[in-house]
C-alpha cells in the first residue's frame, strides 16, 4: 500500500485534523504535503460536507446543508520543481471508499447519498420540476450500490473524483473574481443566485492563522465550479487508471483533491447528483517542464480516462431539442435541449411506477451517458441521454405487448419543503 500522506481520522471534523486541508482557492493557501516528481503515495478524502448529512430517512439536512463550507479537499500537495508553465502529470491509481470501517457514521462507511437542493439553498439541474430538498441513501456491497428509496435498480461503482486541481496565480484569480462579480450584476437578487463570490464564512485554509488567514479569506474563490485550473468538472470518466495533465500556474503547483462520487451520471444534473462518499485516493504524479507552451494547453486539464468503467453495453436513449417548456424557441441551446431529453427520461420512468424524483435520482447517479449530439443545425441543438439497461431489474425497453412493468414501492424519497 502506498504511504498515506495525508490521513485523516474519521472521529474528528476536517478542520480539527493533524493535517488541515481547504475548501477555497487561492495562491497563498500554504502546500500541506511537499512531494517529488515520481512519488506515488496515497490520500484520505472527507466527503464534500464534512459528515453534515446523514444517514437516516429525512431530507432536513439536506434542506439546511453547509454549503459556505464545501468544498473540504486534500492538499494542496507542493511538488518539487514545479513552475509556471509546466504540465502536472497526475495518475490515478486507485479510488475507493473508507476502508477503515464497514459500517459508520460518515458517507463512504458502507452507504454513500444523493441530494437535491432546495431552490433557496442551490437549486439544481431541474428546479422548476423539482424546487424542494430530497435526499436518497446508497448500500455498498462491493462495488454495487442499492437504495432503500429506489427499488428493482442497482449500479457498479464509477469512482472517480468530482474535484481535483491545481492553486490559481493571483492574476487568474483576480480574473475569476471580476468575471463571476460582474455576473452576478446582472441579477443580483435572483434565486439561486448566478455565481459565488467569495465569502470568509466557514473558510478553511490549512495552516493560516490571524490577519493572513483573514486576508485570503476575503479573497480567495469558491470551489464550487469548474475553472481554468480543473477543480469541481465532476468528470465520471477520471476512474481509476485515467492520467490528467493540469496546467502550473504557481511554483510547486499546489495539486488538492476531494468531493469523491461512487458513481454518477453524465452532468451530475441533481447539483449533490452523484452518490456522495468518503474515501482515499492513490496517485503517482510527474512533471512535463515548459509543456504548457510545448502542447499549446494554456488553460484546463487535458486528460486520458482510465478503463474501470462498469461494461454496460446496451441503453435506452432520449433525445431533447432548444425549445423551453413554453413553446419558445431558443439558438442551439445545447444545455436546455439537455434539459428536455432528461425530462423526457424522467417522464418515461414514471410509466413503470417510478416516482418522478425517484426517476431524477437515478439519471444524476446511474453512469449515464449525456451527449451533444447536434449543435450546427440551426436553430435546434440535440442533446441525449443514453440510460444502461442493465440497471434495472426488468426490461424497460417499449414493448407491444402488455403493460410496463410496475415496480413494487417501498420506502419513499425523503422530502424537505420550503
């Protein structure tokens, strides 16, 4: 096994551990682990919230979760001679759950969750549809997932990491800073809310103390989106075996990593999509120096995914075009027609008993495949969503012959409403 270079124990709150890690962005959080070009070592990960949600049958912490304080990431990791310009290479070698305990109280001890946020605390994907808070609960057997709130449907794990990169320059940070702001100054009272600026409360950032801690509090990003520098792509495919290049764009690169998923759909659509875990990672990394001008890869991660995909091979498809619900037509609006087709999806799950969140739950979790499939035909975008049969415990294909099959309900999604 790997050293674990960054442990954590599992009866004590992220902030309160040997060694603290960070849930913002920014150049001068300090690195908490320094390794060298070659190493291969290993990392605990708390799940995104810190151990807030639950495992029990109420969406309420759902409904009230921290989110000032996600996300809780490993790191950042100094690797020696890294420098502005260059590439980190970084292999993913391994990714599981807590391995420590079969059964506990945080997410990644033998159950893992999937939330929708309520439109007042983050939305999600679908919110119109879906405005309330709900919560599933996942089993772990192996590498299967079950749920007591979603019956006759089990899913092979495709772990893989929601977040992971390197610390911004302070110039770029500035960047995301004005970008983001002006923004929200388009709308900004509008609910939820268009970007995150940065906010002190419930900041953590590693070792810093006192006025420096307060000064990069004030400054440092959210973790919440996708940036130049990789951070929350929620990329299913980065399993086990996949190798990412991520741009340097302060010395020793500052690698950070967290917000582990069990298994997720293409887009994560219920915003806390995945099925939510603790665990650890293992990982080798490496320098290409000057690769960033040599490859012509000034921004974003360039990544080779791994090969520990679940083997489904046969799926059920739908399709959605730019038109929004009511009937106006929009210019190849690629993320609306992706909207369409999960709703077509969700509306077909219903005939066989599903509930409609229940039929949501299962496209932001299951590894569904979404696709872009048409964005030159004017004015209509396609976009789809492949579904794996093999989920399911019957055949969801469309049939001439009797009625669709109807699933026998149990336990229902919890709900927290407004």
């Amino acid at each position: 096994m790997p050293q674990n270079l960054f442990p954590l124990d599992n009866t004590k709150k992220f902030r309160d551990q040997k060694i603290v890690g960070h849930n913002r962005w920014h150049p001068d959080i300090p690195p908490a682990v320094k390794i060298k070009p070659g190493t291969v070592f290993r990392a605990d990960c708390r799940e995104w919230f810190d151990g807030a949600i639950r495992n029990d049958d109420s969406a309420d912490d759902i409904r009230h979760a921290p989110l000032a304080g996600v996300h809780v990431l490993s790191g950042p990791f100094y690797v020696e001679g890294a420098e502005p310009g260059d590439l980190l290479v970084v292999d993913i070698l391994e990714i599981d759950a807590c391995n420590q305990e079969d059964s506990g109280p945080l997410s990644g001890q033998g159950w893992g969750y999937t939330g929708v946020f309520a439109r007042s605390n983050g939305g999600g994907f679908l919110t119109e549809r879906f405005p309330d808070a709900y919560k599933v609960i996942w089993d772990f057997r192996g590498d299967v997932a079950t749920s007591r709130h979603i019956p006759e449907v089990s899913y092979t794990g495709i772990h893989h990491p929601g977040l992971m990169g390197t610390a911004p320059s302070a110039e770029l940070l500035a960047k995301w800073t004005a970008r983001e702001k002006a923004l929200i100054a388009t709308d900004p009272m509008r609910v939820p809310p268009l970007a995150l600026p940065p906010l002190p409360d419930s900041a953590i950032l590693g070792s810093l103390k006192g006025a420096e801690f307060e000064r990069v509090a004030a400054e440092a990003a959210r973790t919440a989106p996708p940036r130049e520098n990789g951070g929350n792509q929620d990329i299913k495919n980065l399993t086990a075996g996949s190798r990412v290049f991520y741009p340097v764009f302060v010395p020793g690169a500052n690698l950070s990593f967290g917000d582990l998923h069990f298994s997720q759909g293409d887009g994560e659509i219920t915003f806390c999509g995945a099925i939510e875990m603790g665990g650890f990672m293992d990982l080798h990394v490496d320098l290409i120096k000057g690769g960033m001008a040599k490859y012509g890869v000034k921004e974003n991660a360039v990544f080779m995914p791994g090969n520990r995909d679940p083997q489904y091979s046969e799926w059920l498809a739908f399709s959605g075009v730019s038109v929004d619900s009511g009937g106006k037509q929009h210019y190849l609006d690629s993320w609306l027609a992706y909207q369409n087709a999960c709703n077509h999806a969700i509306d077909y799950l219903m005939k066989f008993g599903y509930t409609d969140i229940q039929a949501y739950m299962i496209l932001g979790t299951a590894p569904v495949e979404g696709r872009l499939s048409g964005v030159v035909d004017i004015p209509n975008a396609c976009s789809t969503i492949y579904i794996p049969r093999a989920i399911f415990d019957f055949d969801i294909r469309p049939s001439a012959t009797g009625a669709p099959h109807q699933v026998k309900q149990g336990l229902q999604v919890p709900r927290s409403g407004n």
